[in-house]
C-alpha cells in the first residue's frame, strides 16, 4: 500500500541523511517528486548534479539525465536511477554507429564546414561525438544562443536527435524552412528541399514521442471554441503546432509563464502530462488544461514510481548501491567538452 511505501522511503531517506541527494524532472509523478531535493529541467538538474557533494546521487528523470550527472559528478560519486528501465525514445533513435556511419556521409557531402549540436536528451556516446567533432550540447532553454553559437562558428549545423526542437529554433532565427535538410539515419539519406549548396541545417530525424502527440487540429478546435485562451507548447513539438501556438518554450519557460500569469487567465499546454496536471494543482485559480485532450503522459519518465524508489533508498540503507549509472573514462572525457561548451 501506498502509505506502508511512503513511511519506509521516508524513513530509508532519513536514514541516509546528507549522504544522499535527490534530483527530480517536472516530468516525474508527484509521489516521486515529494522525495525531490530539487525539482527542475535538464539544463538545471544537470548544472545542480555538478555541484553536490554527497556519496549518493539518486537521479529521478531518464537515463540520458543520469547520465550527464555521472559525468558532471566525481568517479567517488554514485548516481542512481530507480528502475533501469527508464530510458527515452527520442535519445535512442541516434544511436552512435549509425550517427558515425552518417557524419561520414555528410563529410563527404559538405567537407568540414558543419559543426555537430546535440540536445541534451541524446546517449552519452553521442555526447562525446559532438564533443571530439567540435561541437556542443544544447537544452530547449538555451536553443537559440547554442544555434547562434554555431553557425558562427562553421557555415552548416548538424542538430541531433530531435528534428522539432532544431526546426523551431532555427526557424526563429529567421532561416527558412527550405534551407534546412532532413537526415534519414536509416536510409543515410539526405531529405532536402533546396540546391545542396544551400543546405544551412542538417536535421536528424529524431523527435519526442510525447510532444508528437499534441496536433495543428487541437489548436484550431481551441482556436474556434475559445478564441481567449493561451496556447503555451514545448518546442519538441512539431513546426506547425509551435507556429500556431500563442508561446512556445522549454519546461522552465512554461512554468515561468504560468507562474508570472494573472489570476483567471486561460491557458491550453502542450507539454508532458504530469507537469501539466502539477500546474493545474498549484495553480487552481487559474485555468489551465492539457493542449490534448486525451493528456501526454511519457511512459518511461512513469517507469520511475514510488515502489522503485523506495527499493533504491532501502538498498542503499543496507550498502548496496543498484542501478549505478557508469559511463566510461573517455567517454565522460569527451562529453564534458560538449557539455562545458554550453555551460
Ligand atoms: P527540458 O527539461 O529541457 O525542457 O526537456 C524536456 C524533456 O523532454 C525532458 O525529457
Ligand atoms: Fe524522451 Fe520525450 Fe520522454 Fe523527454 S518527454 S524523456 S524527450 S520521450
């Protein structure tokens, strides 16, 4: 029962004292994030992981998340994740061979004029590919300033895994759709629209299979039905809905915007569900609902739930250390380049 699992974490928790730190996504579900030391998006959890000291770092989030605070942490440092099987589609759809095999096919088309970005959600191997290649990692909150970054740097961007947040972000920078090019990793195929000369942005054809579920046809039926209500989206959600929506902006953007609202102001977001029904809970005098009706819960960030965690904190008491996340020296090595790059 739930009560007999909340009293043994929290007393597995006081047990272990400052020996052990929590960090928690918005995306978790509220009986994980009760156990939080701190709550934030990937950009804050991984810059606050950096920055503690305890033996223990128990990470709720998805196992990229874990494994950027194992590279951010000390070799002495254990991070933990609660149930291995919280991985993320998105990250998994660049996976290092195939992401090799395609930089060398885009080196034989353009040379050496691109520069590789990766978002954050993307495998710690592919973090130190962009790392040993020059390049750097990017969060949606800081998007815009990495992409700038770049193509100051080379005149082509490579962006991986997640085609939306790329597309958007780029498009706000006033570069038109035509000169952006799609990367099929499977075909190792390049999708484009203009003259290859052209080709600014490389896209890989990666997205989130969560904010994929919010459509152009749930703004227009709000459009019509509640022309005064805010549509407030993700940018991992497609091109079209981010255009028609009123704001668009990563998770610390959305709750910014919802905290910084009028009382009785409407709003509509696209986002992932747990987030948007925590803002619903804490902020009941203003109405917001979900972009989609049917809601967007993502499955693997639900794979971490208060059995899991309770099992992590009460191994942890008895000196087992499980589901340790390790990633190797040289991988580490390269991937700190990326990731010091953005900080
Ligand atoms: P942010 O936390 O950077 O907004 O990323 C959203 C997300 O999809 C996390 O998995
Ligand atoms: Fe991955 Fe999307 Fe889930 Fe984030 S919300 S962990 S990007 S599948």
């Amino acid at each position: 029962p739930t009560e007999e699992l909340n009293k043994r974490a929290t007393h597995a928790r006081a047990v272990l004292g400052n020996r052990l730190f929590i960090l928690g996504h918005h995306y978790q579900k509220d009986e994980v994030i009760q156990y939080a030391d701190v709550t934030g998006d990937s950009l804050q959890l991984s810059q606050i992981a950096g920055q503690q000291t305890a033996d223990y770092i128990l990470f709720c989030g998805v196992h990229f998340m874990a494994e950027t605070a194992d590279i951010l942490t000390t070799p002495q440092q254990a991070v933990i994740l609660p149930d291995m099987r919280a991985g993320c589609s998105m990250a998994d759809m660049a996976n290092i061979d195939q992401t090799e095999r395609s930089w060398s096919e885009l080196q034989q088309l353009f040379g050496d004029t691109i520069v590789p970005l990766t978002y954050v959600n993307s495998t710690a191997a592919i973090k130190a590919f962009v790392g040993r290649n020059g390049g750097a990692t990017v969060t949606s909150s800081n998007a815009t300033e990495m992409v700038k970054w770049a193509l100051g740097k080379k005149q082509r961007m490579l962006f991986l895994p997640d085609q939306h947040l790329g597309r958007n972000t780029v498009a706000e920078l006033g570069i038109p759709l035509e000169n952006m090019a799609i990367w099929n990793p499977i075909k190792q195929q390049l999708e484009r629209q203009c003259e290859i000369d052209d080709v600014q942005v490389i896209l890989w054809k990666g997205h989130c299979s969560v904010h994929m579920n919010f459509l152009p046809k749930h703004v227009e039926t709000l459009r019509t039905k509640e022309p005064d209500r805010n549509i407030l989206v993700h940018p991992e959600c497609t091109y079209e809905v981010v255009s028609a929506a009123d704001y668009a902006g990563s998770t610390k953007y959305i709750i910014d915007m919802i905290e910084a609202s009028e009382p009785g102001s409407k709003w509509a977001i696209g986002t992932e569900m747990n987030l948007v029904n925590r803002l619903i809970a804490d902020f009941p005098d203003r109405d917001i609902v979900s972009l989609n009706p049917f809601m967007c819960p993502c499955l693997t960030m639900n794979r971490i739930d208060l059995p899991h965690l309770t099992w992590a904190l009460e191994e942890l008491v008895e000196g087992r250390v499980i589901n340790r996340i390790v990633v190797d020296a040289k991988t580490a090595n390269e991937a700190k380049l990326a990731l010091k790059q953005m900080m």
